[in-house]
C-alpha cells in the first residue's frame, strides 16, 4: 500500500502497511524540493505516478529504498534515469540529491 508522508514521521501501523509487499524493504520516491516521501508500492513508478498527481514536479523526484534489516538506504530505480538531468544511471550520481533522499527517508521512516 503506497502510502504519502508529508509532515509527520510514519507510524508502525503506516510501516507495517508500506513493507507489507517487500517485506523488510520500502521502495521510495522522495520529492527532494517539497521534503513529501511516497513508500510502499510494488514499483516506483506507482509511487512517482502519485506524487505527480499530488502536484509535484518529476524534475524533483527521485527513486531508492530502505532494508529495514540494515537500516540502509540505496539510490537505486528505473525513474532515475535521466540524462537531460546528467543522471544517466539507475542510480542516484549526485552527492547533494543522495544526502537530500537519506534525510528525507529517514526522518521519515526511521
């Protein structure tokens, strides 16, 4: 279940919802400009799809996860790649959008 944080951190029933699918694992899209984190889906496009909806910009979002078995966040989707924004990779090659995604998602979820 994809599930949109914005301003609270989530709660163990919200976790336990988002993880359900991966198990000990979320997939996330953050918007690293508005500080909104989606998690839960089964892919991150879904996730990018809602935040779209919910009026963000794509130029700000941004795919990754969390193992919950070690607390370790990765940079890593489909959505990321974009060569029109030098990010021609899977994941994540900007230091300062991977410093703003770990923030995002561990306030968040942590």
């Amino acid at each position: 279940m994809i599930i949109i944080l914005r301003d609270k951190k989530a709660t163990k029933k919200q976790l336990d919802k988002m993880s359900y699918a991966l198990g000990n694992y979320i997939k996330v899209v953050v918007d690293v400009k508005k500080g909104i984190l989606a998690g839960g889906g089964g892919m991150h496009y879904d996730e990018e799809q809602l935040l779209l909806e919910y009026g963000c910009e794509q130029k700000n979002l941004w795919g990754g996860g969390i193992d919950f078995t070690t607390n370790e966040v990765d940079y890593n989707s489909m959505i990321n790649v974009r060569p029109n924004q030098e990010n021609p990779s899977r994941d994540i090659l900007s230091a300062e959008i991977r410093k703003k995604l770990k923030k995002i998602v561990e306030d968040f979820l942590l």
